[in-house]
C-alpha cells in the first residue's frame, strides 16, 4: 500500500513535467499494464487521469493568485492554452477566464474588500 501511495505523491510532485507511464511503472517496479490495473484499482482513476486532475487542482490556485490563464497552462505542463482550456472547463465547467472572474474581489456595501475564496 506504501508503494502505491509515493507514486501517487510522485506524481503530485512532477505534474508539470511529462511523465511516461513506463516511467512511473519503472519506479513502481512493475510493467506498465500491471501498474495501470493496480493504480486505476487503488485510486480510481488512471494515472493520466490523476495527473489532469492534479494539474488542473494547481491550476486553480495560480488562477486564484491572479496568474494569467496563458502563464498557468505553462507552468502546470499542459501542451497548449487550448490543451488547458478544454481540460479545465471538462472538470469544473467553466472556463479559466470565467473562473478568475468568480474570484475577482468584490466591495461590499460597507466598503470592505470581500475577496471571494474558492467558490468551487
């Protein structure tokens, strides 16, 4: 169960890079096939899967820094903007630009600045 578990701590670590399945299969110590059953039957999703899910999760936080949506799809090792865009809006429904613009910050009746958190 240890080995499963840093492989996917691996993969959370190294997710802007590419990252070949033999690759991950090697450190695991098992051929590709026998990895992707493993990992899929573990975690639920394949490891490529899991790697979107990570990249767009880091996605996220950097869109809600304030980092353009071109700069985030280079950082987290996405191949292209569009790449980014069309994965983005699979996973929460929205687009990057429409998600930053959920979190613009918002003054209150008050005048107090009302920065909005992660609404999703």
């Amino acid at each position: 169960m240890g080995v499963r578990l840093t492989k996917r701590e691996f993969l959370r670590e190294c997710y802007a890079e590419r990252i070949p399945l033999e690759r991950v299969s090697a450190i695991a110590g098992l051929s590709p096939y026998h990895f992707l059953r493993v990992f899929r039957s573990t975690v639920g999703l394949t490891p490529h899967a899991y790697l979107n899910h990570v990249r767009v999760s880091r996605a996220k936080n950097m869109l809600a820094s304030g980092v353009p949506a071109a700069q985030v799809a280079q950082s987290c090792g996405f191949c292209d903007q569009s790449h980014f865009v069309r994965l983005f809006k699979q996973h929460l429904g929205l687009t990057p630009g429409r998600y930053q613009q959920a979190l613009v910050t918002r003054r209150c009746a008050t005048g107090s600045v009302i920065t909005a958190r992660d609404p999703f």
